[in-house]
C-alpha cells in the first residue's frame, strides 16, 4: 500500500515537472523486475535491493527504452580527457544501469542511447554524452568466456573501459545465477 501511494505521489511530481506517464511507467516497471528477482532468488515475492528506489523518489534515475540512467558524478581519481570530452571527478554525469528486462541487441542499445541523449541535454560536452557503466558484462575477460556473436561481447564495444576489478566475492552471482554467492 504504501509503495502504491508512493508511486501516484512520484506520478503527481512527473505531471507537475512535465514528464510523460509513459517515462513514469518505463522508469517504475523495475520494481516488477526486483520483484521477480527476489523470486528468483529468495524465493519469496519482494524486494531485496530497496536501497535502490529511493533514486527513483529523488527523480535522478529514468529508463530510456532498454537501459535505466541515473544522474550521478563522474567519481574517478583523476580527470579524463579524451574525445573533445573532459570530466573532472566530481563533474555531474549520468551512469548506466542494465534492468532485467530483455536482451541487449545493438538496436536496443542504440535507441536507448539516443532516447538519453536527447532527454539529457544538459549533461551533453561538445555534443558527446558521456555516460559511465559499472557491470559485470562489461569485464574485460568476457570476449575470451563468449563467442564473440553474443549481445554481451557486442556491448563491451559500446564502452571504453577506465579499469575493471576482480574480487574475492561475487555480489552480482545472484544476477547471473538467481541465487547469492555462498562461496561455491
């Protein structure tokens, strides 16, 4: 009941902020998709990540067709300079998000970014749109793991990569495998 009322609280500040119901919508079907990913995992309908709609309330995530993008700062240790863009570590950009939803077709993946460059023109530099991804699929490793025919290996294209990590645990187990990572 609650996040109901919420939601038509959230609908009310679209409306008066002049964003479509459509992007209200697009935007709030991830709670359908956590709440089939607590399913999956817990085995229980729910939420497990409820740390993650408070950026909803606050209007600084938006799904744009198949991708989510969040207004956040660039937060690197040092600048970037590259392709007529410069960020500084603190600067305002957006970060990309990869609902369970579907797949990553180039197309899909296309028309998401060009729906977010046109909705986003303030965070445009020089007419590039920097948008910074964190994920999995974007490991480096992967175009050896896949054939290079997949979606995922496509995507790493869409991306230069500024470093990757690898950790002893594995916090994204449950998106790959539908369960927390017990350590097997």
């Amino acid at each position: 009941v609650m996040l109901v009322c919420a939601a038509e609280m959230l609908l009310s500040d679209y409306r008066a902020n002049g964003l479509s119901e459509k992007l209200f919508y697009d935007t709030m079907e991830d709670v359908i998709y956590k709440v089939r990913e607590c399913k999956t995992v817990r085995g229980i309908y729910g939420i497990f990540v409820e740390s993650w709609y408070g950026l909803f309330f606050r209007r600084t995530l938006f799904k744009l067709g198949r991708f989510e993008y969040e207004i956040t700062k660039f937060g690197a240790d040092t600048p970037y300079e590259k392709h007529g863009v410069r960020l500084e570590p603190k600067d305002a950009m957006l970060g990309l998000h990869i609902p369970s939803c579907g797949p990553l077709t180039r197309e899909v993946r296309l028309e998401s970014y060009r729906l977010a460059y046109d909705f986003f023109p303030e965070y445009r530099i020089g007419g590039v749109l920097p948008i910074l991804c964190h994920s999995w699929l974007l490991y480096p490793g992967n175009r050896e793991i896949f054939p290079a025919s997949l979606n995922i290996v496509d995507f790493l294209s869409d991306f230069e990569n500024l470093g990757s990590a690898v950790s002893e645990e594995y916090g994204d187990c449950w998106r790959l495998f539908g369960r927390d990572y017990d350590g097997h």
